[in-house]
C-alpha cells in the first residue's frame, strides 16, 4: 500500500478514536517502565543485607552487610556514626560497585561482665570503691560495680564481699571479694639516720601490735622503700617503711693549689662530709684549669634526698715547668725465670707529684733467657714535664741446685709442722702457708716444676704451675706421696697436685678461687661438682690419671 492510501486511511478515522489508541499505547509503555523499575529495585536489595546484628565489641565492616563479602564496600558519609561498645541500633549507608544500600545496624550485648575479686588491705578508716577490689574485668561494654552491702571501714579484720558488676545493656553479675582493715599504716615515712622503727610506730590505733620482718635489721642509711610485715591478733598485715632524707648535708671546704691543666674532681675541695645518707659533690661552674692565679670554686653537695649545700673553696693554679725526679730506679739482677720487681724502692719526686705519671717499658727483658737487657721508666707531669731513665736488667743463668732447692723447703717444714702431727695435718698446714705467702699473679715460670717451687718459695708470687710446684716440692721434702694433676684446654691451663695419705688419691689445690674455697683432700665427686658450677675449671682427662676416691 502506497504512502499516500496509508496517510489517507488514517485520515478517515474519526478523533475520538484516534485518542484511545494513544492513551492504550502510554499505559502500556508506563506498565513496561514500572515492571522494570520494581525489578531493577528488587535486584538491588537482595544484593545487601537489611539488618546486620553483632554483639558488642565484634568489629563490624561494610562488607559484612554486602552478600557477596565485597571487600572494595564502604561505609558512606551518609551513615550514622555508631560504635560498636555501646548497644543501639544504627542506620548505615553502604555502597558496593555502583549501588548504594541503606541498612540498619544493630549493637546488642547479652553477656554478663566478669571480673576477679581480690582480697585488699587498707589502713583502718581508709576507704575505697568497688574497683579496688576487683581485676581483670572483661565486658564488651562499660562496667559498673557496687558493692552488695556497704562493708564497715571501721571495724578492724577480715570482711568478706559482694560486689555487683552491671554492663551497659544491663546484664549483672556478682563477684566475692575481701577487705582486710588494718591497725597499721600502709607507709611509714621514717627520717634518714634515725634507729629503726618498732612496731608500734606503725600503728593507728591503740592495739598490741607485733612484726614478722626483723625490724631492727632494716636498713635507714639509704633513701628506700621496704616492705614489712606486722602482725595483730596472729594476722599478717603488710606496710612499708618509707625512709626519706630531709636534712641538707653539711661539708667542710678545703683550699686546693696545683698547676694548671690538672686534673680535679669537686671531691678534691671537700675535707669532710656529714649526712645520714650518701652524698654526691660537682662542680656547680667547672673551674677555669689553665688561668694562673687564685679563683673561687663552688662546690655543690647533694644528698640522696635532693637536699643541696653549696661550699666555696679557693684554687690557686701555678704553671709547672720543672720536670719529675725518678728517685731508687736502679739495675736488677735476677736468675733465670725469676720475675722483676722494676718499683721496688722506687719514688717520684716532683712540684706537684699527685699529678704525676710513671711508665716502664719492659718489653725489650726476657726473664727467661740468660742476658742483659734495658728496661725504660718515663716520668711524666700533666704540664708535659718527662723525665726518661734507662736501667740495666741482668739476667743470670740458673744455679741454684738440688740442694739448696731441698734446703729452702726444709726451712719452710720446720717452721710450719709442729710434733705429732698426722698427715692430714701436715697437708693442710703446706695449704695453709702455700695461699698465705704466695701472691698470684698472671704469669710466671714453666721451665720446669724446680724453677716454678723456687719462684714460690723465694719471690712468693706466681700463678696456679707455681702453686702446685711449691707444693709438689714441700710434699716431697715432708714424705708425702703426691702426683701433678692438670688439663689443657683451648679455655685454658690449670695445674693442682694428687695426693695419697694411705687410703687413696685425693684432689689438693692450694690456687686462690674467687669462691674462698679450700680444695684439701677433696674427692673426685666434690672437685667435679665445683668445677661444673664454675665454668670447667678442673675438668681432666679421667684416663689419663690414676682412679681419685
């Protein structure tokens, strides 16, 4: 059909007609457009949660109200701020990729606070809430507690509690407690030097009163806090001493003249010192140490307690330009392994001899090698000053014989043993002299036990093999049967001595320890125990040595 029939046969139609044909197709279009908007919505929102519940204090997150778990979601601007520690019901705006949910939160918590009830201490009259008598309170929400019935603050003892714990939503619970109330003070605040309190200077009330702590034993020399412990009516109560010092120090100054450049401490201009507890000197402007001439110095002194006296001494500086005297340095002769006493005898002499420094150098001696050698001392004052001497150190080979060896350890017995003495007598008054006579010192002869027993038995020095070579030699000399002992480890060297009375080996070593034992006789069981509690030290190869008791 041709254009012009179609737009002639709609011509023909009356008005009316063509009216409802439009009207028909509008609703239809509107019908359309409503169905897709109702579903686009419905699709919307089961997207999302409507309601989201938590107990309080779970954190929330927008993703918990997105069915997916969308982890990009997030809370709008829109949302009502919430807080999940308080109960409530909040209106939250979530929005996830391109669509945006409303949805209601809401904070609830069910479950009953908790709480540890504690048994607490207070002096009579003191008082206290609840809290003070509870820990460890765990709720998800903000706890209050109160006490069942008001405990008596005056009455004195044991009272046992009930405190009532009630969260924000309202859950309650109940917790056991104890109060204690005491006759005592909880702190004592006692005056530095004073005698130690008695138990009754504790008290606050008029009751008999006792102590479990040696009161008397407490110390009131120091600024300190101790705990005590007193007793009424058979009970413990617990209290502090609190020693304070409140009076200031007194000093007396003293004048100091040195040179300059000196080396002084604010102790220097302090001749003596008065407080109960210690006190500490400075300086309270450090002095000028290279201006000549007389200056005024503040000393300040300060005792444990804070309290502050100021001394004011003069000092009066002087340039020193004359060099230290090195009085008594002279040459030395020794034998072969023997060890030099390079002070001995020695003395400085100089302007300001306090300020004095001496070195010698030693290095170029070989104790143990025949020779002649030169030994350095250098003096030298804090102005520059040095005074340099060289001394001779001969060596002289090693003559002393078998028989002069045996001579000197007969000397040593005679002194030592009495009359009737037994062997264990005679070992322990060898110990006795051996770590009476012989200093220790780090190194010293191991050419031989001979010259190791001579060094301690004529320069009374040397180390642990000088110690068992004395003793070997004096054992010998008195008849005891004995036997070196020792290990070798890369830690280190020890040497000690084996010694049989009659019935067997026994461990003896006469080397100084730190922990003042006095090895006599011991058993392989008691050496072995102290050596395992300090670090190793006589820990020997077991086979190579016969077997110890």
């Amino acid at each position: 059909m041709s254009q012009a029939v179609k737009e002639k046969k709609s011509a023909a139609l009356p008005p009316e007609k063509r009216r409802g044909r439009g009207k028909k197709l509008l609703l239809a279009v509107c019908a359309l457009l409503l169905a897709a908007a109702v579903g686009g919505v419905f699709a919307v929102n089961s997207l999302a949660y409507r309601v989201c519940r938590v107990e309080a204090g779970v954190p929330v997150l927008a993703s918990d109200f997105i069915k997916s778990g969308d982890p990009e979601a997030f809370f709008t601007e829109k949302s009502q701020t919430f807080d999940v520690q308080i109960p409530g019901e909040y209106r939250v705006q979530v929005k996830s990729g391109f669509f945006t949910h409303w949805a209601r939160l809401i904070v609830e918590d069910t479950t009953p606070p908790e709480a540890q009830g504690e048994t607490l201490t207070l002096p009579l009259g003191e008082r206290c809430g609840p809290e003070a008598l509870l820990s460890d309170i765990k709720d998800a929400t903000q706890v209050t507690a109160a006490f069942v019935q008001e405990p008596d603050f005056g009455r004195l003892g044991l009272q046992a509690l009930e405190i009532r714990l009630t969260d924000q939503a309202g859950n309650q619970s109940t917790v056991s407690a104890a109060l204690k109330l005491s006759p005592f003070t909880g702190e004592l605040v006692w005056e530095a030097g004073s005698p130690p309190p008695a138990a009754e200077d504790f008290l606050i009330t008029d009751v008999p009163a006792g102590a479990e702590t040696a009161l008397r034993a407490l110390k009131t020399n120091h600024v300190s806090r101790q705990p005590v412990t007193l007793t009424y009516e058979g009970e413990g109560y617990p209290s502090l001493l609190s020693v304070a010092d409140t009076v200031p120090p007194k000093g007396e100054p003293q004048n100091v003249s040195t040179c300059t450049h000196a080396p002084l401490t604010a102790e220097r201009f302090v001749r003596s010192v008065e407080d109960a507890t210690d006190v500490e000197a400075s300086f309270l402007t450090e002095p000028d140490l290279t201006r000549t001439g007389e200056q005024t110095v503040s000393v300040l002194l300060r005792d444990e307690g804070g309290n502050e006296t100021v001394l004011q001494a003069s000092l009066t500086l002087a340039e020193d330009t004359t060099p230290p005297v090195i009085q008594g340095a002279r040459d030395l002769e020794i034998m072969e392994g023997e060890t030099v006493s390079y002070r001995s005898g020695l003395r400085l002499e100089d302007d300001f001899p306090e300020e004095v420094s001496l070195e010698i150098d030693s290095s170029g001696v070989d104790t143990g090698k025949a020779g002649r050698y030169q030994a350095v001392y250098t003096a030298e004052d804090v102005s520059g000053n040095a005074t340099v001497k060289t001394v001779t150190v001969t060596v002289e080979p090693w003559t002393i014989s078998e028989e002069e060896l045996n001579r000197m350890a007969d000397q040593v017995l005679e002194q030592i043993f009495t009359e009737n003495m037994d062997g264990l007598q005679k070992v322990t008054a060898i110990y006795d002299y051996i770590v009476s006579s012989v200093r220790w010192i780090e190194n010293s002869e191991k050419n031989g036990w001979a010259k190791a027993a001579y060094e301690g038995l004529h320069n009374h020095a040397g180390d642990c093999y000088v110690y068992a070579s004395t003793a070997k030699l004096l054992f010998n000399r008195a008849g005891i049967t004995n036997m070196d002992i020792g290990k070798s480890t890369a830690s280190g060297t020890h040497y000690w001595n084996l010694v049989d009375l009659g019935d067997g080996w026994y461990h003896f070593d006469a080397t100084p320890h730190m922990e003042a034992v006095r090895i006599i006789m011991w058993t392989d069981q008691q050496l072995m125990t102290f050596s395992a509690s300090n670090y190793n030290t006589h820990d020997y190869d077991h086979s190579q040595y016969p077997k110890v008791n």
